[in-house]
C-alpha cells in the first residue's frame, strides 16, 4: 500500500523539539512524528526497537516516553552525548552545570587548525572551560549516572564553543563565512566576556529546562514495573585509543521486533565535518577525526555486494551515462553500504521501517526506497506500506545553484516511509 500523509498533522506532538529533541542542532534529524508513528504501530511496550544510524538519538526519546527499550548505533560519538544527556532520568540540578571560569589547566585539542576557527581571546576563556570539564568533571565520572551528566554538562559548552567561533552555526557543514566573521568581530567590539557567560548561562538553561520536561513527559514510565533500558554504541575513545564502530559491519546479534531509521541521504558527506569542532573539544585529535571520516557514506569503501533489485541496476545505467566515475562510485558505494547493513543483521529484524527521499544524482531522483523494498523482498520481507510525506521544513542555508554540480539546487521534496515485515516461514 502506498498512501501519502503529512506526519506533522496525523501524529499528535506539540512540536519537532518538544521534551529533548533538538536539544543539540544536527543536521537532516529524524522528526519525531514519523518515529512515534512507527513505534505505537508496529511495536508494544517492552519491546525492543533499534536504530543503527541513530544521529541526534530520536529514536531512542521517541522509545524510552513509550515503553519501548532501545538499541542505538551510529559512527559519529556525538551521538552517545547527545542521546544519553537526552534520555537522562536521574536527579540534576541547575548548579549542576557551574563551571569554573578561572581554571588554571586549559585544556588545549589536538586539532591542527583549531585557531583558525576562533580568534586568541576566545580560544583562551574556553580551553580553561574545556579543562575544568575534561578534567573535574569527565575524568572523575565512573557511574553510569556521573558519566550522563558530564555528557550532559557537555551541551551548553559545545553550544558555547560553536557559537564563539568563526564557524557558521546556520550552516550544516563547518564553514568559516562572511556572516560568522562579523559574528565575531560584534562579539569582539562589545563586552564579549559578559556576554560569554549569559550565553553559557542561557544555554544551560535551556538544556536544565529540557531534560526537566523530558523527565516530566516520561514519569509514567520511570514508576512503572517495566523499566526501560537504552543501549548506545558509537566510536569511542579509550585513553589514547580510538575504537572506530562502522555500522555497515556491525552485527546486531539478537532480535529486535522494530527496525526504524532514517539513513544517511545518498550525498549527503555532512555528519562528522559538521562536527569537527565539537569532537575536537571533547578530546578528538586531527587523526581520531579522520579515521571516523573515512567510514562515513560513502567513503568507506564497501565491498562488492549484489543489490537484489532491477529498479538500482536500472539506475545505475542512468548514472554510468553521465561518465562519471566518482558519480558511479557514489552511487554503488551508498548501496553497497546499506546492503551490508541489511545482510548482516536482516535475520534478527522482524520489522523494518526506513525513512527515506528520493535524493537527487545531477538530474535524476534516485528511489531509494524502492530499491530497498525490492532488495529486502528477495531477503523474506514482505512490503506493508509505503508512507510519503511532505517536508515542510527547510535548511536555514539555501543556494540558488548546486556548488557540486553546478546545477539548479532543488532540495528533496518528499520523504517515505517504507515498511516491510518479515514472512513467517
């Protein structure tokens, strides 16, 4: 069945940031609406749902309010802060946040060009706060609870350090504009100390004000005999030891009566340049970041794999007649990927829901959900629906022409919500 809805009227939500969602800006989020959707539709309390590209953790707010345990994976490590400050249940309070502003060990990151994002006088007041971070508050945390709130702690900093820089926080990726420049530079020409602090202050705040509505949202739950639980694994560092962990290769090993994800878009090579800055601070070097960068979609270079569907070979002709190598391997790459994620972990899904748009290779929009049914139907899932909805909301930045392909920019017109369950043998 293919129907379309538009998720933001059908499911009932005060809005797409309501509790901790958008408690950290992420580029392409998840809407809440479309997950809370598949969740009471195609699970029950108790169950187990799962999203091996988890971003800004939607999924994991969206199954923790709900009953629902969740499972969540993604390349990027912001996403263990973002989801475990977003889903926390234990007691905090606004001191909580204080941090010293005199701190004697500045912390300083390994990041070969962090001064070209941030003019001395900046750098200096938040390498004393990173170091009273990484140092009074991470480093002592040994409880689950104490490492949460040193995660959450960690927000309004990195709203702070992305905000006194020379980066355009209006942009998705990192990028040192003619807007951020004047940014700086009225910061510089007014009281930009005094100013520095309300800002922390401010978005301590609001992060205070989340977590407390999140927790409020969630009451029913924490009192409940059937607590939930919320699994998190992304690449990590260890001491000086950086465990890198690639999705497309990760295997799931138990089952899991919900899938629910939205994929990374087929061009879309944002997530972890977006979050230079931000890792850096947090303690990844130059290297870390690179290492990360090069198992993203789709530079990770997947091996062969055959896609299960006439619908991608067809298009794959359309794209080899551009004569275009890099174009051909973008689009094998981004397949390959996402088949290597379903071959590894299809037999523990019972159902699978993707949310996806036809993204766009030089003139032609590419089905990806289609090519995903089709795949998974060769695999033993039968297709339930297919939702599409209309995107409402728009990036703030815009272009009138593609700087890539030098053609006329058109985002993304619709997303769709394929659903396929697995056929009992």
């Amino acid at each position: 069945m293919i129907r379309e809805m538009l998720f933001r009227e059908e499911i009932d939500l005060r809005s797409t940031t309501y509790a901790t969602h958008g408690i950290y800006p992420y580029p392409a989020k998840f809407i809440p609406h479309v997950v809370r959707y598949a969740i009471q539709k195609y699970s029950k309390e108790g169950d187990i749902v799962f999203d091996p590209f988890a971003g800004h953790g939607t999924v994991a707010i969206e199954a923790s309010l709900l009953g629902r345990n969740a499972i969540c994976w993604d390349l990027n490590p912001l996403t263990e802060f973002i989801t475990r400050a977003s889903t926390f249940t234990g007691d905090i309070k606004i001191s909580d946040f204080e941090i010293d502003w005199e701190y004697k060990k500045a912390f300083h990151p390994e990041f070969s060009n962090i001064m070209y994002w941030y003019p001395p006088e900046f750098y200096n007041v938040l390498s004393k706060l990173w170091g009273f971070w990484h140092r009074e508050i991470y480093a002592p945390a040994s409880s689950d609870e104490e490492i949460a709130k040193a995660y959450i702690i960690s927000i309004p900093l990195l709203r702070l350090s992305k905000l006194f820089s020379y980066a355009d926080e209006k942009v998705p990726k990192l990028y040192k504009s003619k807007y951020a420049k004047r940014k700086v530079e009225i910061f510089l020409s007014n009281n930009w100390r005094n100013v520095m602090v309300e800002t922390y202050n401010k978005f301590a705040n609001i992060c205070f004000e989340k977590i407390q509505e999140y927790q409020y949202i969630a009451t029913p739950q924490l009192f409940s005999n059937q607590k939930t639980n919320i699994s998190v694994l992304t690449s990590k560092k260890f001491g000086n030891k950086l465990m890198v962990f690639d999705t497309i290769r990760e295997r799931l090993g138990k089952n899991v009566e919900l899938l629910i994800t939205s994929p990374p878009y087929l061009q879309s090579q944002e997530y972890i340049r977006t979050f230079k800055l931000e890792l850096a601070w947090l303690g990844y070097s130059t290297h870390d970041i690179r290492e990360i960068s090069k198992r993203e979609i789709p530079y990770n270079e997947p091996s062969f794999k055959t896609v299960l569907s006439d619908t991608y070979q067809f298009y794959l002709q359309q794209v080899k007649s551009f004569e275009d190598k890099k174009l051909v391997n973008l689009y094998e790459r981004y397949f390959y990927s996402l088949v290597s994620f379903f071959e590894n972990n299809h037999e523990f899904l019972n159902t699978i829901a993707v949310f996806v748009g036809p993204a766009k290779i030089r003139n032609i929009r590419i089905p990806i959900d289609v090519i995903l049914k089709e795949h998974l139907e060769n695999r033993g899932f039968s297709h339930v629906e297919t939702i599409i909805d209309k995107i409402v909301s728009r990036r703030l930045f815009k272009t009138v022409v593609n700087p890539s392909t030098k053609l006329e920019d058109e985002r993304t017109p619709t997303e769709h919500l394929l659903v396929m369950k697995k056929i009992d043998k």
